[in-house]
C-alpha cells in the first residue's frame, strides 16, 4: 500500500458497521508482508474497538507476524461478521505498542475470556495491545450462495431505554432513591437481573457495596480491592471492561473474592453469581473522578455487547453525577421510616453487646460482625452520643469531627451513611438511621446497649 490507498475504488463501510465483527465471536484474519516481499497470513485472537479510526489488535506471541510488522507497519485484517456472516477488510497501520494502561487491560480481561472459551487458557498471554490506525474499510462482496443465518433476539431501542432511564435517575431525591432508580432501569429497561453498585474507598484503595439487585443476599458492605478482578480493573483504569466468555481458571472469574484479604471475621460476603458466563463493569466518573463502580453479570454467554457497553457507560456518566449531587444536597439515607417493623419490634427487648476494634474500627454486635472503617467509626461515635442522651445528628458535624478519622470532604459521606443505614436494616434492625431533613439525620437504639473497646 502507498499514499494513494485512499483513493481505491472498493465498497466502504464505517466503523459503526464492523464493530459487532470485532467481539470476538469469530477468528479474525491478519496478513502481514515481510521485507522481502513474503506474504504471512495468521489468526488473531483480538481485534478491539478505540474510536472511529484506530483499533487495537493482541500481541501474544514473538512470531513471523510480528516480525513483520515491526518491520513493515502496513497489515489488512479480514473480519467476518457474526449476525450476517458478511466480510470486511480492514487495512491498518501499525503505531505503537502499549503494555499498560487502559485498552492493554481491558483486552487482558477480554482475551482470558476467549482463551477459556476456546480452550487455550494456558497458551493465551497477551504481551501488549498493538495500535493500529484504520486507514481504510472494504466490504467484500457477498457470497454466491450466502448461508442463512439465524437472527438474533430483539433489543430494545437504546436510546429509549437511555431517555427512559434518564427521566427516572433525574428524578431521585435521595441518594437510596437514586440507586434503586438506576438498578430498576437495569432490571426492567435492559433486562438485566444482576447488577450492583460500589462506591470507591479512596483512603483504603477498596470498593464496597452499597446497592445491590438479583442476588440470595444483598452483600451490602462486601468489599473488592482496587484493581482487582473486573470491577477493581474498571476502576483502577477508569475504563469498561467487559467479558462474554468467563473462565475458572483465570482471575476474573472469582477475582472479587480473592479481592478480599482472604476469608475472616470482618468479610461481607461478596453478592456475585458463583458461575458468570458475562460481565460488564463501568467505572462512575464525574469530574474527571472515579466515585465507583456499575457492575453487570449474567449466566449466559455474549449476553452484552458494545451496545449495551455504549448504554451502560451513559447510564453510569449520569448515575455518577447524580451521587455528587447528593453529596451537595446531603441526603445520608432512605426515605423515613413512621412505624417501627416487626423485626425491630422483636429485637428491641435482647440486649446489644457492641464491641468496637479500634485498630480498624470493626464493630461487633453480640458477636456478630456489623461492620468497619469510615461507617463504623461514625457507628460508634452515634452510640456513644447517644448513651449520653443525644438522638438528633447533621452531616455537617461528622465532617468537622476530628475523631472520626474521615477522609476529605469530596470524600462520599453521604454513601457511608446509606451503606450503614442498609447494613443497621439487615443486621441489626434495633439501631435504626431516619432522615429527618437535608443534611441531618436521627439515631435511635430500640433496645439497651452495652459498649465495649478493643485495641
């Protein structure tokens, strides 16, 4: 190819049109051309989306290829597309190499995937993610005799499932309220049957739970360590990232488990399918800032495309700016409860034998881990506010108090509160958190409490 490629006379496509080509679902094609002229045509494993006019292909083996396109940075690359079965030809340019970063991780997470579902787990290491620019896009012509193909199940419209969702999450007023809206959209715009969302512990590099939707238990409060499996990776790298085919034998399978510094006393156990064949998770960022994360998964293989990726990322650009906001507006919980339950009814009469451990602020409830950190240090100072005769609290003075360790204030007080007010409903429905009014908030203990401190 020369400088005059651009001006070939083949059928174009755009990128839009190849993109489902490029998940993976079949073997991609790559020619190369050594420097004497000698053609070599391979498989690759990976052809992933940038933008309009770059993609990324795998780098797994020091092969003729390779060699190739060190020394000649011209390559085309035949696609097959899996709905249609048609052709495409990309003809590419080879930029650069990266061994880090963003698209190298989200391709490793991609390409695990793969490897388990054709069997090569133990040969598939991806060494980097080749750049190439797109220089062109030839659709080839159609077969003589094309084979049918079955089609596949209808989706809804995107953008009104995007415009639908968008009306219910600018319609929440509370934090609680905000969440529910966002899995509801989930659940019944997308059909999506698990899902959860986590919120980012800057100060201990961790991610906890907050909302949950699907699963046997809410796993309000388990915790994932940045970087580690797909949702700790999303956020570590600010990226999607996305897997249709899951693997037991690669990290990110069971990753948001072993995210946990092993099994002991202070571990929420973590909500997930114990066999996900997909997942997709999105990082939450608003102003240029990593709050969390949106997490997908589903027991089904290829469940979500670049479709669903492209939806998910504008759902959670929103549900990310929703969370500041209430962060301003200083809503710490859920709607006010007026009547005591019937399972805070039956637990005010057992006494509570709470114990707090101050080397990680874990509290205990009659033995029973309750929880730590942030949400427990605000836990202890509540109880022992209220022993002394206080019931009535306000966001404002947990910012300003000192003994409480808290982080910055961009730092989401407001997810703390709501985490410790689902976890008090879970566990321990007499301590109860009632919204009383912007920004201030009512403790109540339904049963005697005796406290007790640990180093």
């Amino acid at each position: 190819m020369n400088a005059s490629d651009a001006s070939l006379a083949f059928d174009r496509a755009a990128m839009d049109e190849v993109r489902p080509c490029l998940e993976g679902m079949v073997p991609s094609i790559m020619a190369t051309v050594a420097p004497d002229g000698t053609p070599n045509v391979a498989y690759i494993s990976q052809v992933y989306h940038l933008d309009s006019q770059h993609v990324a292909l795998s780098f797994q083996f020091f092969n003729r290829t390779r060699q190739n396109l060190l020394a000649h940075p011209r390559s085309t690359v035949l696609l097959t597309h899996p709905n249609t079965g048609g052709f495409y030809r990309l003809h590419l340019r080879f930029e650069r190499t990266e061994t880090a970063g963003p698209v190298f991780e989200s391709m490793k997470a991609q390409l695990a995937g793969i490897a388990s579902h054709g069997g090569m787990s133990d040969v598939f290491h991806l060494r980097g993610a080749d750049i190439h620019e797109v220089l062109a896009i030839e659709r080839l012509p159609a077969s003589p005799v094309p084979v049918p193909l079955p089609a596949p199940p209808p989706r809804p419209n995107p953008l009104m499932v995007l415009r639908r969702g968008s009306t219910r999450l600018s319609a929440a007023r509370s934090l609680d309220a905000l969440l529910e809206a966002a899995l509801d959209v989930l659940e019944h715009e997308v059909g999506v049957r698990h899902a959860m969302v986590l919120i980012l512990d800057a100060a201990s590099a961790r991610l906890y739970t907050v909302a949950s939707r699907g699963y046997a238990t809410s796993g309000v409060g388990s915790e994932i360590a940045l970087g580690h499996g797909v949702i700790g990776v999303a956020a570590r790298e600010r990226t999607p990232i996305r897997i249709n085919h899951m693997t037991t034998a690669q990290l990110y399978n069971q990753a948001m488990r072993q995210g946990m510094d092993g099994v002991g006393s202070t571990d929420i156990p973590y909500p997930g399918m114990p066999q996900p064949r997909s997942q997709l998770a999105v990082p939450l960022l608003s102003a240029d800032r990593v709050l969390g994360v949106l997490f997908v998964e589903s027991g089904q293989d290829l469940r979500f495309n670049f479709e669903d990726e492209d939806l998910l990322v504008t759902l959670a650009g929103q549900l990310a700016a929703g969370i500041d906001l209430m962060h301003e507006s200083e809503e710490p919980c859920g709607e006010a409860e007026t009547e005591v339950d019937a399972a805070a009814a039956s637990a005010a009469t057992t006494p509570l034998r709470v114990r707090r451990y101050r080397r990680d602020d874990s509290i205990f409830v009659n033995n029973a881990y309750l929880i730590k950190g942030v949400a427990g240090a605000i836990l202890w100072k509540l109880l022992n506010d209220h022993r002394a005769g206080r019931s009535e609290f306000t966001n404002r003075e947990l910012r300003l108090d000192a003994s409480l360790g808290l982080p910055d204030v961009s730092d989401n007080l407001e997810a703390r509160l709501l985490l410790l007010h689902r976890r008090l409903g879970e566990q321990c429905p007499a301590l109860r958190l009632q919204k009383t009014g912007r920004g201030c908030f009512r403790f109540d203990a339904l049963a005697p409490v005796e406290l007790a401190e640990n180093p």
